[in-house]
C-alpha cells in the first residue's frame, strides 16, 4: 500500500509568482486535505477535497485554490505568491471526510518565497 | 477565531518516567478530537481519534482520555522511551474543519 506522497519536496520562488504543489493520496482514500505550517505555528487547515469537490474551507483567501482529479490525487495552487506563504505546506489523506476519519499525512513540500 | 490550546509548549523527561500532556479546545460544536505524533523528518502520524465524551483510547504505552463538557484532553504516556521523542499535536474537528494546536514536544533523555 502505497502512502501520501507530495511533490516537490522543496521549492524556492519570488514574491509575485504562482506555484502548483501536488499530493497523490494513499490508495482507496477519496478525501484530501491541505495545511500551512508556518514556523512555531501548528498546522492551518486551507481546504478539504472530497470526491473532487471543495468541502470546507479555512480562513484562507481566494488566491488559495486547488483540484482534486478522479484518482483522487490533489492540487494546492497559489497565486501572487506573498513573503508570508514561505512555510511547510502538508497534504492529508483519508478514507473519507472529517470528523472521525484518521487522517494519513505526506512528508509536506517546504516553499520559501523570496 | 477558534483557539486550540496545548500544554506545556515543551518537555523533557527521563527514560521511564511517565508524563502526560493538555490539550484545551471549545466546549461547543465539538465533533471530533485528534491527536498526532511527529516526529524530526517524518510525516505527522495518528494516535487517536475521539469522538464522544468520557472517551479513553490507548495505544501501547499511550492513552488518551477526552472531556467535551469542560473542552480538553489528556494524553498520557506510560514510561517513556527514547524513541517517543517527538511533538505531539492536537485538532478539534467542528463540521469539516481542522484546528490545530501549536504542539507539545517532548524528549526523552536516555
């Protein structure tokens, strides 16, 4: 059984950008959920895929948008990429949605904004 | 904004020693608490999952008691290991949403 895989593992852009980090969940999982870990924080929950549509959402503005394909995989994409966003971004897997589904995590794409 | 709490930020123990840990989250909207371990370069790993009030679940040498009423958890660890070294987290679940909070960590000295 495959686990959650992520990519890149790291990435290095300019203020101004856009980036498209990408998470394959582990097999048989159809929820996927992605988190910002800013330095000394705990994760931030940004949004919750679910069978390929978006079901639930943090306090995260519109720039913040992604996918999920019908293999479940998912993207995490940002726009106008801001200093702030430099952080662990972390991708969760899960047989299906919140609240007492386990939850399987990646080992997270580090992105620093220059 | 909903705050989840941990307590201490940080511990260190002897090997053997037996130590527990807070986490405090809001008494409403409850639907779930979750609790991870994460240890340096590895993904974040479930421990537990608990869902109603009065819950105890246990793992090995952790267990994990659960009180809605009053908004908090306690994980316990019973005679610590060096290889349970790691920061330990805590997420309330309210309808499809995850609060993390900031960790305990914990090291275990040989």
């Amino acid at each position: 059984e495959t686990g959650v895989t992520q990519s890149p593992t790291h990435l290095i852009k300019t203020r101004g950008q856009q980036v498209t980090l990408r998470c394959s969940s582990q097999s048989g999982h159809n929820t996927v959920s992605w988190y910002q870990q800013a330095l000394g924080q705990g994760p931030q929950f940004i949004f919750q895929y679910y069978r390929e549509e978006e079901n639930g959402r943090g306090n995260f503005p519109p720039r913040f948008s992604g996918l999920q394909f019908p293999n479940y995989s998912s993207e995490l994409n940002v726009n106008a990429l801001e200093l702030d966003d430099s952080a662990l971004y972390l991708c969760a897997s899960s047989l299906g949605p919140p609240p007492d589904n386990e939850q399987f995590f990646g080992p997270g794409t580090r992105l620093t904004v220059l | 904004i909903l705050n989840v709490e941990q307590s201490p930020q940080s511990l260190h123990v002897q090997e053997g020693d037996s130590t527990n840990f807070t986490c405090s989250f809001p008494s409403s909207n409850f639907y779930a608490l979750h609790w991870y371990r994460w240890e340096t370069a590895k993904s974040p790993e479930a421990l537990f999952v608990m869902t109603l009030n009065g819950d105890e679940k246990k793992k090995g040498r952790i267990s994990a008691t659960l009180n809605t009423k009053e908004g908090y958890s306690y994980l316990y660890i019973k005679g610590s290991q060096p290889e349970d070294s790691a920061t330990y987290l805590c997420a309330f679940v309210t309808g499809n949403q995850f609060y993390f909070g900031t960790g305990t960590s914990l090291t275990v000295i040989p």
